[in-house]
C-alpha cells in the first residue's frame, strides 16, 4: 500500500452528547466552528464510546449501511437523521496493517450516535470518508498502547476523534432543569482535574485517574465514555508531542463537555 505524507493532522477527544445536541445552538455552533478552524483531513477515524467489541473491529467500509440509532425513548425524528459520509477502504486496510492484522471487520454496522452526531456538526457537508473502529475494552493502557500504533495516520491526512463525555453519569441529570442545570461538584471536580492533568501532560496520572481523579467513580459509573481519551492520548504520545488545548468547555444537563484538540 502506497502511504502518502501530509501534514501533521491535529487529534481530537471531544464531548458528543445524545441526539438533541442538535437543538443546542451553542454547542452545535462551537462543534461547527471547531470543524471550520481543523485542517481539512483525507479521512477520519473515529473511536466511540458507543462501541466496545474485542477484537477490535472495524465498521461498514466496502457498502453503505445505515446509521446506527444506538438510544432510546427519543422523539422519532431522531431516528430519521442521515449522515451519508463516503466510505473509507483504503482507511480500513492502513488501519489493519498498523494494528498487525488483528482486526475484525463488520460490514453491517454504520457509525454510531457517538460518531454522527459531532461529525453532523463539524463536517456537515458529510464528504470527508469516515471509518468507525470500536474499542477492544475500556483499560486505559491497553487502549493507549492502541493509540501508539494509530500514530502515522496522522502524517496521511487522517483526523482520529475520540468521542467520548469529559463526565458522564446519566443519574446527575435532572430533566426539569434542563440542559442549563448546575453540575453537582463532582462534575466540576473531575472536570478541573482533567483539565489540570492535561496541561501538564501528565499521562501517568490520567492513565491512574481511577485511583487518582476525584470522584471518579461517580463522574464515570462506567468508563466507556473517558476510555476514548486513552487512544487520542496514545497518538499524541507517539506523535512526540502531548501539546493541547480545551476547544469547548462548560456543562451540559450537569455533564462536563470539555473537548481537547492535540497540535
């Protein structure tokens, strides 16, 4: 396979909230400014915390399938929402060669709300080819041991996204309140312990943010939604370089939707 070199694209972890994310028009409007200010990629890869398969496997990139509507008890519109972006083959066969060939393929599944509902944002014209790779667990090392070997597709025009939720405890959010609700302060504690922890490049400390983050056993009851971090974290280690910044931060009915963009 003929590799070309291009320049450096940017890694991204960012918050991708539920389906009515779309009626936010201030997250909406950060997600599309965030999409206009990246350099255009050849091709995405997205990581979501919406799909945790071992071995890893990769989505639907040989024929169009449809989205795939991974929620439940919305309005129906949201299970009418497309987002037709071309296929990634070529993505697809880089990807098995750089994990060694230990990779599965699943030609029925389309891209997830964790991957659609950011990209419908950030890439609405939907004409970027997008590939889906699910998660082989959720064990912080293993996963950034996987974002070590992802490493050059930054050098071919490739945008990995981590798609995940800063904080995400669906029982924290209250309904009435609405999405402007004030977080409990466990959201705001994990939330600047994040923060902290990613200026410094600490990797050890997020890798242990387990033992070491507070509360974080209530900010993430299950850590599907953090475990994309752990990938954006190996790509940017084995880029050389840990530099990062908050694109987006604030709340969400209480969850923290605090979103990184790796240089």
């Amino acid at each position: 396979m003929m590799v070309v070199m291009t320049e450096l694209q940017p890694v991204v972890f960012l918050s991708h909230g539920a389906p009515p994310l779309a009626d936010d028009r201030l997250w909406t409007s950060e997600l599309s400014q965030w999409g206009t200010d990246l350099p255009r990629p050849k091709a995405i890869l997205v990581i979501s915390a919406h799909w945790d398969e071992k071995p890893i496997t990769l989505g639907a990139s040989e024929q169009r399938v449809p989205l795939t509507y991974d929620f439940w008890g919305f309005p129906q519109h949201y299970y009418t929402v497309r987002y037709d972006a071309p296929l990634a083959p070529e993505l697809a066969a880089r990807v098995e060669q750089l994990l060694g060939g230990q990779v599965h393929r699943d030609e029925q599944r389309g891209l997830d709300h964790g991957a659609y509902v950011p990209l419908k944002e950030m890439f609405p014209q939907a004409d970027v080819p997008v590939l889906q790779m699910s998660m082989p667990g959720v064990d912080p090392r293993t996963l950034f041991a996987v974002g070590r070997k992802l490493a050059p597709l930054r050098q071919e025009g490739v945008l990995i996204l981590g798609s995940g939720f800063t904080t995400h405890n669906l029982k924290w959010i209250d309904g009435q309140q609405g999405a402007e609700q004030t977080p409990r302060a466990e959201s705001s504690e994990f939330d600047q312990w994040a923060d902290e922890a990613m200026r410094r490049h600490d990797v050890d400390t997020l890798l242990d943010y387990a033992a070491k983050a507070p509360a974080a056993n209530q900010a993430h009851s299950w850590p599907d939604h953090w475990a994309p971090l752990f990938i954006t974290l190996g790509v940017a280690d084995a880029s050389g370089s840990l530099d990062n910044r908050t694109v987006i931060d604030g709340f969400w009915f209480g969850l923290s939707k605090r979103s990184w963009q790796f240089s």
